[in-house]
C-alpha cells in the first residue's frame, strides 16, 4: 500500500488485530506494522513499542467511521432470555449457558416459544 496512514495504534496487539478484522469485514483494506515490536518494552519507550494498524490514505475517513461507531456501539449489561444471567453487552452467547442473545432491537423470543 502506498499513500497509508496510521488509523489504529496500541500496544496490544490482540486489540490492533480485533480491530483489523472489524475493517476487513466492511471491505477496508489494512495491514499491522511494527508488531513484534510489543515485547521490547522497557528496552525501547513504550510509544515506539505500538503496533500501528495501517491504511490507505484515501480510507482513512472510513476507517475512521467504522472505529468510531465499533467504540459508541452500546455496551449495556444484558439478562440472558434462557438462564437470567447478566452478560456484556459485547457478547453474542451467554457467557454461562451458551444461549444466543438478543441484540438491541431484536424481539425477546421467549424459552418454549413465548
């Protein structure tokens, strides 16, 4: 890629990854530079330790768009419809039965369909 620039940096690299995948599925291209750079820290400052996520210039502004609106997304904790438990708002199964949960909007489909 010629023209990048940084859209994404962290010294997590499971994170700059996680956000990657989030650009790839809205088509945007991207690629992580300097990410073996991580376990140096504390040999080299902590900002030249960063993994950057990288992309073109002109897909800046939607790649921009697409991290905004990942970071806004509503986080509220969520009951389980099957066994009650509160979830994070992040998750898609219920974390101790493994249920699918509901997302914001979709109707509440009762256990025994209720």
């Amino acid at each position: 890629m010629s023209d990048e620039a940084v859209v994404y940096s962290s010294l997590n690299l499971a994170e700059v990854h996680l956000v990657r995948s989030l650009l790839t599925r809205e088509g945007i291209g991207s690629r992580v530079r300097r990410q073996f750079l991580a376990p140096l820290m504390g040999e080299i400052p902590a900002d030249d330790a960063r993994a950057e996520l990288m992309v073109s210039a002109d897909r800046l502004d939607a790649a921009r768009a697409v991290i905004d609106a990942a970071l806004a997304a509503d986080q509220t904790e969520r009951d389980c419809p099957a066994c009650g438990e509160p979830n994070p708002g992040g998750f898609e199964l219920c974390w101790s039965c493994g249920a699918d949960l509901p997302m914001a909007g979709d109707p509440v489909v009762l256990p025994g369909g209720g």
